[in-house]
C-alpha cells in the first residue's frame, strides 16, 4: 500500500521510496517518500504558520480534538495492532496492550489540556514587591520535533503528539524509517478529528539526513526524542539553545530478595525481558538473587523462558517475534558469542532462525561484559548470585544508566532501603522495571536521559513559564 508525507494539511509525495517491510516475513506492507531538504522546510513553515492558531485554540476544542482521536484509535485498534505486528515485529497480544495505552495517552492529554494554570506570586514577600500584583501562567514553547524509535511505533509517538498539542504546540514528527506506518495512521486519525492543518506535520527519513535538519533548525523550539544515548548526545551538542527532552536507554535490573515469590518472580522476568524480543529500554536485563535463592531462582526462570512461544507476531499465541533487522540479531548473536569467549554459560538460547533471535538467558557474567555494562536491546537476560540484599542493590546500582528498576521483596524495611540506596527514575516494587502507567512521570537518571514524559509533565517540558507583574496605582 502506498502512503504520503503529510505537511501542512496535505498527503504529498517527496524523494526516493521507502519500503516498509513485515518484520518476521519480509514482505513489503508499505511504501512511502522520504522527506528532501525542501519537504522538511515546507514542514517547518507550515508549522510555524499554525503555532498562533494552536496557542489561541480554548481549551476545550483542543480537548476535544484529542478525545475524538481516542474514540477513533478504538474504533480502528485491530488495524493499528496488527500494522503493528507487522512493521514492528511485536507479538499480536502486546501490539493490542499498546493501542490501548495509547488511546489512555491521548484521552488523559485530553483531560489535562483543560488543567493548564499556574499562581499567584505574593511579590510583596520581598520589599521590592510592594505596590505589584504577580501571577505566572504557562504558554505553548511553539514547534516542537518529535523524533520516535521503533520499539513502540504507536504509543512512542502518542507521547510526543498527545501532550505537544494538548499544551497548544505544533509539532514535525519524525518517525522510525522502519516502522513509520503505525504514525501515518495517527496523522490520519488525527486530521480525521479535526487538527488544522499545519498543526502536526509527518516527515519520513534517516536520522543522518531528515533528522539533522530537525535538530538542528532555529525555527524548532524544543526536541523531543527517544532513542540511543549516543544520538541523544549528539542532539545536545548540535541543537542550539532550545528545549531537549531525550529518553535513553538503560540495563534494566531486578534485585530479588530471599523472602520473594521466585515462581512469580520468575515469570514477570521472563515476560519483562523477552517481550518485543527485548527492544525495551525498560527491558529486564541484570536479575541479581542472593546466593541461598539464586540456584533455584535460575531453574525457574530458566523454564518460564522456555515455555515462551517464538514465532510469527501476527499469531495470538506468539509471545516473542523477530527483532527489527537482521543487523540488531547479528549484533546480539556476537556479544552472546563474546561473553560466551570470556566465561559466560548460556542456560537456554543462544540460537537464531533469520530475524529471531531465541530468549537467551546467561550466567557466570562478569560487570564488564557488553551483555551486562551496555544496553542489550535484544532477548538477553542474565541471572548473578549476590551475597546479600545490600550487595545486590550496589550491583544493581553500579551502572551508568539509571531509567528503572525493580525489586522484589515482602519486607518493607528492604523496601525502604532500596529507595534510598537506588539512583534511578524509577523504582518499582515487587514487579518487573518494565512497569509504566502513562501518566506518572516517567525519565532516567544519569545517562539515561533528561527531562520526564508522562503527559502531564511532557506538558511542563513543553511549555514555557510567562511571569506577569503588575504595578498598582497608589
């Protein structure tokens, strides 16, 4: 099926083609342009002509467009799931939770574009401010470039549009060159509801051409990204001084307790670090159980691994499709191999037919293997003995990243020194790091990234604070 560019309003043609292909299969399921320089300006002008019409819409008509996108996401959620699927290669059950989460996102943006406010500032708390009047409101920082990953091709990028629009932004948005179909879909739902043109504009291209120019453009007024924490520190260094929101990556771990429920246990980390083949940023990767637990632990989750069903996505009963390119399954298959050459025990996996890579799960890793010091990306877990509960909260905790984690323990004193002892976004309590309601504030730590989404505090990152002081006649 052939697709366009949308910019400004309407569905144009662009450069060379792109082919958008069936993740498990290879066959082609879509095609479309990809944006030239002169695409990507028009984008950009057209986005700027809308920012006054987006700014001055009220607030209920903005609302109002966002919860009829919601109504439609539904009404179209088994043709978004299985678009999916196939561009994406995630298994039909988890392509169906994520249409759900994302019509929550824009029907929760649709609540919150009616709760923008600020204060009153008692200038007078100081003696300078006697005589003046203070408030402080909040105003849409203008174009916004939403630049989304492949992993979630559809909630990723509800994320970004949801609350730029519910706080009065436009938006460019550029999708993942290799699952782009999921974002063609929203932009229609999107018209369909009754966006104006120009509001959000969709452009397709790789990172090192159409993504450049976004970046790097004085006319965006904030980025908005997710992706690698090398890309994030390239934003950074070319971006000029604009708004940067970057989600990064992460080596997700779990610290289980000796008092936990490894059956449970053991099947929430199977789930949390093989689903969408591991291509979660909040995907299980370090499991740390103290050594009176860790034998019988590994056997446990060694066997809800195995019990996952591999296969096509589109198939209901697949938990665990292909990964996105046969270049991701290469790279897996040689840090499996190198850890493999430095010591490591494969207890299950370690094998790939064409794009699936089988869920892997390792022992005897060291902190300074890939598979444990880098962000794995891909259907590798590994499970590592601790002493104690203290020295598996310092494992866990010895990383550059710091996105989520999670601990599994009854005993609410571990609880609270997990809290204290943990540098991360997120610490989540008896379940996996994979944990994520779309409306708490959700970020990481250190290098994984700066800035939180959550729509509510997306909106904060998307606005800019506009103070008013007022002198009072005498």
């Amino acid at each position: 099926m052939e697709y366009k560019l949308l910019i400004d309003g309407q569905w144009v043609g662009g450069g060379a083609e792109l082919e958008v292909k069936n993740k498990y299969n290879g066959e082609i399921i879509g095609v479309l342009p990809t944006a030239r320089r002169e695409d990507l300006d028009t984008a950009l002008a057209a986005a700027e002509r809308a920012e006054d019409v987006m700014a001055e819409m009220p607030a209920h008509k903005r609302a109002g467009i966002l919860l009829r996108t919601a109504e439609l996401m539904s009404e179209r959620a088994d043709d978004l799931a299985k678009t999916i699927a196939a561009e994406a290669g995630k298994a039909l059950k988890f392509a169906c939770a994520e249409v759900d989460r994302a019509v929550s996102v824009f029907t929760i943006a649709a609540e919150e574009a009616k709760r923008i406010h600020g204060e009153t500032i008692p200038l007078d708390a100081v003696p300078s401010g006697e005589g003046y009047f203070g408030y402080w409101s909040r105003r849409p920082v203008g174009v916004i470039a939403a630049i989304s990953p492949f992993n979630f091709p559809l909630n990723l990028v509800a994320h970004k549009v949801a609350p730029a629009l519910a706080a009065g932004n436009t938006l460019v948005l550029k999708p993942a060159t290799t699952t782009p179909l999921a974002a063609v879909k929203l932009c229609q739902i999107l018209q369909e509801a009754g966006l104006p043109a120009g509001a959000i504009n969709l452009v397709v291209g790789s990172g090192g051409t159409v993504g450049e120019w976004l970046i790097t453009d004085e006319r965006v007024d904030k980025i908005t990204f997710t992706g690698s924490p090398e890309i994030g520190r390239h934003i950074l260094s070319v971006a000029g001084i604009k708004k940067v929101t970057l989600e990064l990556g992460n080596n997700s771990p779990v610290v289980v307790a000796p008092d936990a429920d490894l059956d449970f246990v053991a099947k929430r980390c199977a789930l949390g670090a093989f689903y969408n083949s591991g291509q979660v940023c909040i995907s299980v990767q370090r499991i740390y159980s103290q050594k009176q637990v860790f034998e019988p632990f590994s056997e446990k989750f060694v066997k809800a691994t195995e019990d996952m069903v591999v296969g096509d996505p589109l198939d209901e009963r697949v938990d665990v499709g292909p990964m996105i390119d046969t270049k991701e399954v290469d790279r897996i298959e040689n840090w499996v191999k190198e850890a493999q050459d430095s010591g490591a025990n494969v207890l299950t996996g370690g094998r790939r037919e064409g794009t699936v890579y089988y869920p892997t799960v390792l022992s005897n890793v060291d902190a300074d293997m890939r598979v444990i010091a880098e962000e794995t990306f891909g259907p590798v877990a590994s499970v590592i003995s601790s002493d104690d509960f203290e020295s598996a909260l310092q494992q866990a905790n010895d990383s550059k990243f710091g996105l989520q984690v999670g601990v599994f323990t009854k005993d609410v004193d571990r609880v609270f020194k997990a809290v204290r002892k943990l540098n991360f976004g997120g610490v989540i309590v008896n379940d996996t790091p994979n944990f994520r309601a779309d409306h708490m504030p959700y970020g990481g730590n250190r290098q994984s990234g700066l800035g939180r989404e959550g729509v509510k505090f997306a909106m904060e990152d998307m606005t800019n604070i506009q103070l008013v002081a007022i002198r009072l006649n005498s």
